[in-house]
C-alpha cells in the first residue's frame, strides 16, 4: 500500500515538498512522518486482521472473560503505551529555543492580500525592504517576525520546515534552518481569499558567500535611467524604486525586481511580455488582486514602464 | 380479551395519519423521521455534487473550468452542507425515527417539537443550499475565519451566520427532545443499565450538543453584530481579536466531530451484537468509554490553532488530550470485535459496511494520531495532509456505518428489504472509489498542496495524484448513487420483510410489518438488554395486548412516562397529533432569521410577530393541558396520573435541558469579556469609565427580586392562593422590565459607544443578552398570569409555573452574573 505513493514521490518536483527535506526541522518531521506512518501501517494491520479473523475464523474463544482482557490489552493497554511513547517523541521536537536566544538573521514578513512584504534586520540595525523573494545563508538559524496587514495568512515553506500563521494585530515568531542550498518554494496555507491559491514565494538558500554577495547587491539603490514613463504614470503613488521613488509602500518594492525569478508573488515567470500583461490587467491574472489594471495607458507607454522594469537587476 | 380488537381500532384511529396534503401536518416521529433523513441525504448528494465540480477543477493543473470566486463558494458550501445539512441532522433523523421504538415509546415526548425542527432545518438548508445559484454563497471556508469572512462585501458570510444559527436551533431542539426521550420514555422496567447502547450514545451525544453548539450560537451573534452594527469584537484597530472567533468556533468544531461520530458509532453498536447473535461484549466500558470521549472532545479543539503562535505548553498539552482521545476510541473498537469473536457471525450486507467503516476510520484514527503531535501538524496543517485526513475520519466514521444502519434497519424504517447484490457492489464501489480518491492526497498535501487552492501549476508534479483522487471520487459517487437507487426504486411486488429479519434482540423490532404509528400494540415490562432474545413470551405479551396502555379509550395519544434511572412507570403522557402549527412557527423564525440577511427589517419584525403569536397559541392550546380526569388505569394493576408537574414532568427536563445550553451561550459571551481582557494590557482601556458600578448594583438588586418574586408566585399558589400569586406575577413582570432598564442605564448614561472599541461592545453583547432573556421571562410571567386567571394554571395543575421558575433560575442568575462582571470587574482590573 504504501509502495506505489514512493514510487510516485520519487518522480516528482521537490521544490515545495515537506518529503524532500532542505532544513533541520523538515528533515526531523520527514522521518517522524515515514516512522508514524510505518508504525501505523503495522497498528491497522493488526486490527484489521483481528477484525477479519472475528468475521471469518473458525477456530474462537469461548470464554466470556476473553471479552474483558481483548478490551483492557487491545483497546487500553496498548494505545495507552503507544501513545505515550509516540507523545514523548513528538513533543521533544517542538521548537526550543526562548526569546533571548538571537539568531543569525532576522526577516520580517508581512503578509498581505496576495503577497509577501519583507525586510531583513542588517547588522548595523538597519532594514533592508524587499518583496516576494526570500534569500537565506545556509546552515544558519533565520528568524522570521510574521504578521499582516489584512486579513490571515500562513507562511510555509515545506521543504524547510513547519508552518506558521500571520494574523493582524499579532507577531508571530518562526525559526528555520536550512541545511542544503538549491531553490525551494514558501507559499500561504491559510485561505485568505480568491487568489489564496496565488500567493507563493520563491526561496533561494545561499552558501554563505553567495548570501552576502545577494545581500550586498540587494542594498544597492536602483539607477533612474529610463525612469521617465514608470514615474510620469504613478507607478511611484504606491511602489518604492530605492534611490528613484521613495513616497510610498503600499505595493511591493520593486528596487531590484529584474533580478527576482517571478512577478505576481511566485505567479508568472518574470519576463517582458508577462510585466506588459501583469501591468495591463493584475486583476484578470490574480482575481482581486489590489493593483488597478493600466489597459488605459497607451501601449507604448506601458512598454516603456516594463523596458524600465526590465532594467532593474 | 373481548375487546381486544376494539382496542386496537381506537389504537388505530387515535393515531392515523392525516391523508392527502394534510400528510404534511403529521409530527409522528415515524414520519418526521423519515423526512428528516430523507431531506439530510438530499442536502448531502448536493454537497457530494460541489465535491464533484471541486474534483473536476483539481483534475488537471492550470484548469478554469470554474473561477476562483466560484471556487470559494464550492468549498465552503461543500464543507458546510456536510457538516451542517448532513452529518448532525441525520443523527437527530436516525434517531427521532428509532428511538421510540427501541425504547418502547410510542413517540417521542414532543412530536411537534420534532416536527418543528425538521421545519426549521428544510427551510433554513434550502436557504443555505440556494445561494451559490445566485452567486451569493458564503465563500470564506466552512470555519469563517475574520477578519476575512468579516470585511467581505456581498451577503455570502450573512446567508452562513443567519441561515446556520436558524439551523443550529432545530439542532438543539432535537438534542432537548432526545435527552428527555432517552430519560423518560423508557419502556417500564428498563432500568438505566438495561438502556440499549443506541440510547446511551444518544445521550451523551444530546448533551454534547448542549454545551457545543451555543459557544457557536454566542461566536455567531458577535460575528453578526460585527457585520452588521460595526461593534468590533474581531477588528484588531479597534481592540478586538481574530483568534476569539477561532476560540469560540472550535470549543464548538471539535466536539462536533464526536456528536457526528459518537452516533454513527452507536448504530454499529446495534448492528454487531444482532449479527454476532449475542449481547455486545463490554457494554460497560462502551458506555465509560463514549463518556470518557464526550468529555475530552472539549478539551481538544486548540489542536485547529497549533500554528496560530501559541505558546508550547498549550501546545503540549493539546497535544497530550488529543492523543489520549485515541484511547477511549479504541476501546469502543476493540469491544466490537470481542463481541464478533465470542459470537456467530452472519454475513450480511451491513457487516460488509461495518467492516469497511472500521478499516477507513482506523486509518483516519491514525492520521489523527499523528496530526495531534503538534510538531507534525506544523507540516500538515492546511494542507491536503488534513483534507485526507479528515474524510477518512468523517466517512469511515460517519458515513459508512449509517449506511450500515440504513442497510440494517431498511425493513423497520420501510418494511422492505433492500437487495444484497445491489449492496454489495454499491459497497465495493464506494470503499475502492474512496481509497483511489483521497489515499493520494496524504501525499499530495506533504507534497505542499495547500487545501483551498482553486488551481496549481503543473510544475508543482502534483497533477497525477490529483488526477487519480478525480478519478477515485467519481466512482465514489457512483457507488453511492447505487445505494440511493436501492433504497428509491420501487418496491410494491416484492413482499414485506418478516418481522424481527435479522433476528436481532432489542425493542425495535417487536414492531410489525409495516409498522404502526403507535409502535407497539402494548407496552412489556423490560427485564433485560436484549428482550426478544431472553425473553420468549414477550411478543406475545405484547400482540395480545397484555402489556400496559393498551387502549386509547379516550381518545387521546398516550406514551408512558418511567423515572430517569429506574425506569418505574409515573406517568401516562398525551402527546398531540397533527397540526400545522409547527410548520408555521418554524415558518415565522425562518423570516426573524433569513430576512435580516436583506436588511428587510420590517419583514423580519412582521415574522417575529409571527413566530410569537403561532408559539403561543402551540404553548396554549397544546401544552400542559388539564385532562378531563386524575388518573388512568394501564393494566398491570397500575393507575397513573395523566398530568404531572415540577421534576418528575417531561416539560421541566426539557426547560432545564434547554436552559443548560443557554447557559453555556451565555458563558461563552463571558469567555469573550474575559479573552479580552487577558489580550488587552489596559481593560477597560483607558479613558473608559462605563458602565459604572451603581446601576449594574441597582440592576442586580432589581433581578433577585424578580427571581423572588416568581419563586414567590409558584410556592404560594401551590398554597391555593390564586390572588397573591397573580399579585407576584403582576409585580414580577414590572421588576423585569425594572431590572432591564437599569442593567441599560449603565453603559448608556456612561456613554458607552459599541462601535469605539471591543471593550463596550462586549459590554453591550451582555447586556443586550440579559435583556432578551427578560423579556422572554416577562413573556413567560405574563403567560402564567393569564393561565391563573383563564383558569389554565391551578394550584393543582401548576407545570407551567414550575418550568416559569425553572427559566427564572437561569435568566436570574445570568443577569446577577452579569451585573456583577460589568460593574464589578473594572473595580477590580
């Protein structure tokens, strides 16, 4: 029974997959998984093959006091054993660590209807804000400050660990710990409404070198060059470019939004002719989404506005 | 024995049922019964309808055969048909229809409470089921979370408050109604022990009910008033909180998993000893047991929140009760195979479900293990993992072992017999389609599907598991629509069933086939748990009418009426027959809850006027009659008073079971004065200084005089002094309204603004709560007073005065409870 789903695993993508661990706490739950599952294999075998064995054996006690001691073996004694081991187990992998223990980077995550606002806390305490497009060193423990703007949320990212909701009013804390770099894939696992199923983020784990060269980059400001367009049409009334428009934060930074594998929060492969589609209509790519379409605008203009997009690695 | 058949034509008589469109007017349980389960099965192959389109959308990755919107109103119609419309509702049909008969009752001591019920659960479903072809279903997921559910523009979340708090009502009036059937309507001689499983599992399920479903009820109406009246009990800007709703929605959702469970359960418990014809092995763990998973169900429902950011010991202790669960599960499991080891098994069609039941839930049982262990759930939660998960509990828990029972008791219910060849293939069907459907998605969830997406891409490599599970949940269906056409397709030339088919030993199947809608032709003692086993002579002692009430000589119908543990008969109780009144007060609450979904408040307060004036004149013509003489002689050499009041009276067990529930609304309105408080670092938040203490102090004064003066009224007109007592009542009405005002006066002379803040908006919610409640004692004085004076209400025949009192212990002690917290609590924090 169990056979034929491995066989299947073994074919698939393991970019979001709580069962191709990345991270310290997946790899403890993908094994306490495939153990539980073992030993509940094991547990329903023996009580259908006592059930079956009732329905169709021939040879059967007689005794009435049988009744009585199935009962205290069966349904109390060996629960009570098994569960209690399976209790103590399971609980000592619950996170440990207390408030004043600090780990090795801190991200702050807002999530909002349908995307991701992060901001890393950088060693001279500075904030470092960006969107949709998680960066993590490997091998290090990342705390993330969860909360929200609208309505509930939950950040998962399977393949390095546990979920955790993000409610308004509240900050939750979550800590991970990848262990192996390569691309994964977070997304929100709490219904949040009707592009719930669109709310994904992409997450690269860096070797240590590779995070800081990431960071690095990513603190640098934007060049204005070809601005003209993206500013004249009031992109900037909700979009911050750092170093080129900084009034305002409703919508996602887009600093170095070229430089990011997807547009639309983990939606679209991030390229020219889906920056014209999304700009031209979110609306119809993510039903509900809060950016107004610009159909209105000329198409050259807003051609002009992805050409500038496009230049901004 | 000469007018033996006289007695049965005055059975006969006393009890036809209406003919023609009058059919409609009936309140036999033996009908209304059959109704109610038809009408749940109908709801839920319209649920199993929206899984359907849900499965179509998930076949292929990037599919648009419907939009997201549409989507959202699929699942959570889907999830909420099923637990609302389905699985609660067929427990009260099953058991409205079954319990009588197995208790040796000739109804149920309410008929048109029943009646009332199943009323109010058609209208109220048809509502629910009716809005997505209008686009206007909910379509926040069946838990509704704020603040999502609570900024929505359009009536979806309304259609979900309104129309399931009107359904929640016929949910507690067939709990109230079972209760006090289970208690006091055992057949004489069946004391508490002899009760069949069924009957004990009703129970606890009845009382799980009560305290489950009004913590809902209170989470509903600050969600309405939310919505509609802008008090701010979820908004965080305004000091409310989000996780009070999932508070208050899962102290009701997980006990709602064992009130579905606990009776799919309890017809398994029926089923096993009649196939392995011997008595069931352990009946006193089972009962123990069942207790023991009715009372850690309420200490679970955290186990919804683990990712919510709770702290870890809650975590671990959550955990710990959610595991533990297991144990008393077990132990009903094991029981059931000890009693097939120890007997004789037959093979039979409902043998086959109840061993596929077993071999679904165990699977489901283990999930749940697992899920428990707070650190796995971090992975699993929201995810496919659940949706797996859950349908595994829910349908080999729920909805195979009431098909077993439906298979099993066919030939009570219709007095037919269903065809085994059909049965078994429907079962095949089924068990294979559901394993093929949702075994995959253990996997595809741990493989990172989220529940609720409308769509993925196909790179996520979950496109063939979700392409099976379609397939899986297509020949699911189709196992079951056979089931369906076995049970619809007519039957006329085959012949009856015999009677007692399976050879079964409890009560229920004494009956003849057809059945009659008096049951038995008289009632037996009781001596053992599986009478028509141990006792050979007892269907002759009841054919021949040699049990007690065998006649209906006056013309009325009679049910017998025995003491709670022991069953010794007490009284004899007229229980009344067709009336459409029912139908029109269920009718007139439907508009008090439907129309303000509209915001057509002049109909809702034209239906209220409705809904009053039907329930009165039901509450006055029909209950606490005075009978036209003391006492009945029933055979046996008993004669038993035809009118009782006070404790030993059905009508106080259902006002104290009734005010139970309510108490536990109330309590859970108080849960939310404190959650906020334990929330907020300032409460009240500064710059707050209502209500005060002096008025809730004058208020609390004014209610123990109320409470007073109507316990007053019932001991001095047991006295015989009719004037006093209606001076007391007179006086007891103006203290009501007297203690209303007061309680009022303080929030609004402090000027206390609900829409500012969660603080006076909860404040409000109380008092607001106290006040209805004595209105509806006042109406409740008002209705002894004219009974006094109309000469209903005597110092002899005093029941409702009694059951006033009864309401006036709760209402009092709600009111001084509050005006306590109000007043005092600010002293204090």
């Amino acid at each position: 029974m169990l056979a034929a789903p491995v066989i299947l695993l073994a074919g698939c993508s393991p970019q979001q997959s709580a069962l191709h661990p990345a991270g310290v706490d997946a790899h403890e739950l993908a094994n306490l998984f495939w153990f539980m599952s073992a030993a509940g294999f094991v547990v329903w075998l023996i009580v259908m093959g006592a059930a079956i064995y009732a329905v169709l054996g021939r040879r059967k006690p007689t005794s009435e006091r049988f009744g009585d001691n199935f009962i205290l073996i069966g349904g109390v004694a060996f629960p009570t054993i098994g569960l209690a081991i399976l209790l103590v187990f399971g609980l000592s992998l619950l996170p440990s660590w207390g408030r004043d223990d600090v780990p090795e980077l801190r991200v702050h995550v807002q999530a909002e209807q349908y995307w991701w606002r992060l901001s890393y806390e950088l060693r001279d305490g500075s904030r470092l804000e960006t969107a949709n497009e998680l960066h993590l060193p490997v091998d290090a423990v990342i705390e993330f400050a969860l909360t929200s703007s609208d309505v509930i949320h939950s950040f998962w990212i399977p393949a390095l660990g546990g979920k955790m909701d993000a409610i308004p009013g509240r900050t939750n804390l979550l800590r991970l710990e990848p262990t192996k770099p390569g691309i994964y894939r977070g997304v929100c696992a709490e219904f949040c409404g009707p592009s719930h199923a669109l709310m994904a983020f992409p997450v690269e784990v860096h070797d240590a070198d590779g995070f800081a060269a990431w960071l690095e980059a990513e603190q640098r400001p934007a060049s204005d060059v070809g601005s003209g367009t993206f500013l004249a049409a009031g992109c900037g009334a909700c979009h911050t470019v750092r170093g080129v428009t900084e009034i305002s934060s409703i919508g996602p930074d887009l600093t170095h939004l070229a430089a990011r594998g997807t547009i639309g929060a983990g939606t679209l492969p991030n390229n020219a002719d889906q920056l014209l589609a999304w700009i031209s209509s979110p609306d119809h790519i993510k039903p509900d989404a809060r950016m107004p379409p610009y159909e209105s605008l000329p198409e050259s203009d807003r051609r002009a506005i992805v050409d500038y997009l496009v230049s901004l690695k | 024995m000469t007018d033996a058949s006289a007695e049965e034509r005055q059975l006969a008589k006393v009890w036809a049922r209406p003919e023609g469109w009058r059919y409609f007017s009936d309140v036999n349980n033996s009908v209304i019964g059959l109704w109610y389960i038809c009408a749940a099965f109908a709801f839920m192959l319209f649920g199993g309808a929206l899984a359907l389109i849900i499965r179509l959308q998930l076949a292929v990755p990037d599919n648009n055969l419907v939009s997201s919107e549409t989507y959202s109103q699929l699942f959570t119609l889907h999830g909420t048909v099923m637990m609302f419309l389905f699985a609660v509702p067929i427990f009260e049909a099953v058991a409205i229809l079954i319990l009588p008969a197995m208790l040796g009752a000739r109804d149920l001591p309410f008929p048109r409470l029943s009646a009332f019920g199943f009323w109010c659960f058609l209208i109220g479903g048809v509502f629910v089921c009716g809005s997505i072809f209008f686009g206007a279903a909910p379509d926040a997921g069946w838990f509704m979370y704020p603040p999502l559910s609570t900024e929505q523009s359009g009536i979806g979340a309304d259609v979900w408050l309104l129309g399931l708090s009107f359904i929640e009502v016929a949910s507690i009036a067939a709990a109230v109604e079972l209760i006090v059937g289970v208690l006091k309507c055992r057949a004489p001689g069946m004391h508490i022990n002899l009760t069949p499983l069924y009957g004990w599992y009703v129970l606890i399920v009845g009382g799980m009910i009560l305290f489950a479903f009004p913590p809902l009820i209170a989470g509903d109406i600050l969600f309405e008033l939310e919505r509609a009246f802008d008090w701010p009990f979820f908004d965080v800007t305004r000091g409310g909180d989000p996780i009070l709703w999932q508070h208050l929605f899962w102290i009701f959702g997980h006990p709602e998993v064992y009130i579905i469970f606990l009776p799919a359960i309890a017809l398994l418990a029926m089923i096993v000893p009649t196939f392995a014809q011997r008595p069931i092995a352990g009946y006193s763990w089972i009962v123990l047991s069942a207790i023991g998973t009715g009372f850690l169900s309420f200490g679970l429902w955290v186990h919804h929140m683990f990712t919510t950011g709770l702290p870890a010991i809650s975590l671990g202790f959550f955990s710990a009760a959610s595991e533990a669960v297991a144990i008393p599960t077990g132990i009903q499991i094991f029981a059931f195979i000890a009693t097939v080891m120890l007997g004789k098994v037959t093979r039979t069609v409902p043998m086959l479900y109840a061993l596929g039941a077993l071999a679904i839930f165990i699977v489901g049982g283990l999930t749940g293990v697992m899920v428990a262990v707070a650190p796995f759930d971090f992975q699993a939660h929201d995810s496919y993992f659940i949706v797996a998960h859950l349908h595994y509990t829910l349908i080999g828990g729920m909805l195979f072992p009431v098909m077993a029972g439906i298979q099993y008791y066919y030939p009570f219910m219709v007095g037919k017999t269903l065809s085994w060849r059909i049965g078994v293939w429907s079962f095949w069907l089924m068990f294979a389609g559901f394993n093929v459907a949702f075994l995959p998605m253990h996997f595809t969830g741990l493989l990172g599907m989220p529940r609720r997406v409308f769509t993925y891409s196909a790179e996520m490599g979950w496109d063939w598991l979700n392409l099976i599970s379609t397939i899986g949940s297509f020949v699911f269906a189709a196992g079951f629509l056979l089931f369906v056409w076995d049970c619809l397709r007519p039957k006329g030339h085959e012949p009856n069933a015999p009677r007692n088919i399976w050879n079964a030993g409890t009560l229920e199947w004494a009956s003849k086939v057809p059945s009659d809608p008096w049951g038995m032709r008289s009632i037996p003692w009781v001596h053992s748990r599986y009478p028509l086993w141990d006792d050979k002579e007892l269907l002759s002692t009841i054919d021949e009418g040699k049990g007690l009430l065998a006649n209906a000589g006056e013309g009325k119908r009679e049910t017998l009426v025995s003491a709670v543990l022991d069953a010794e008969p007490e009284q004899v109780l007229r229980v009344p027959g067709p009336s459409w009144i029912p139908a029109i007060t269920a009718l007139g609450l439907s508009g008090v809850f439907i129309f303000p979904v509209f915001k057509l408040w002049p109909a809702t307060a034209l239906s209220g006027v409705l809904f009053l004036a039907s329930l009165l004149y039901w509450l006055w013509t029909g209950t606490a009659v005075i009978p036209e003489k003391k006492t009945k002689d029933i055979g046996g050499g008993l004669r038993l008073p035809l009118y009782v009041s006070g404790v030993r009276s059905t009508g106080w067990w259902a006002m104290f079971i009734t005010m139970v529930g309510d108490l536990t609304a109330f309590l859970s309105l108080l849960f939310g004065y404190f959650f906020f408080w334990t929330i907020h670092e300032d409460f009240p938040p500064p710059g707050v200084d209502g209500p005060g203490w002096a008025w809730p102090a004058v208020a609390a004064g004014m209610v123990i005089l109320t409470w007073g003066t109507t316990l007053g009224a019932r001991l001095v007109n047991a006295r015989g002094d009719r004037v006093v007592a209606r001076i007391f009542l007179g006086l007891g009405m103006g203290l009501a309204v007297a203690t209303g005002l007061a309680l009022a006066a303080g929030p609004w002379t402090t000027g206390l603004d609900p829409t500012s803040h969660a603080y006076p908006a909860i404040v409000w919610a109380l008092v607001v709560w106290i006040i209805a409640h004595l209105a509806v004692g006042f109406v409740m004085q008002a209705y002894c007073l004219a009974g006094s004076i109309f000469g209903k209400l005597t110092p002899e025949y005093d029941a409702d005065l009694w059951n006033v009192t009864l309401y006036w212990h709760f209402t009092g002690f709600c009111a001084l409870l509050t005006a306590l917290v109000i007043g005092g609590f600010p002293l204090l924090a």
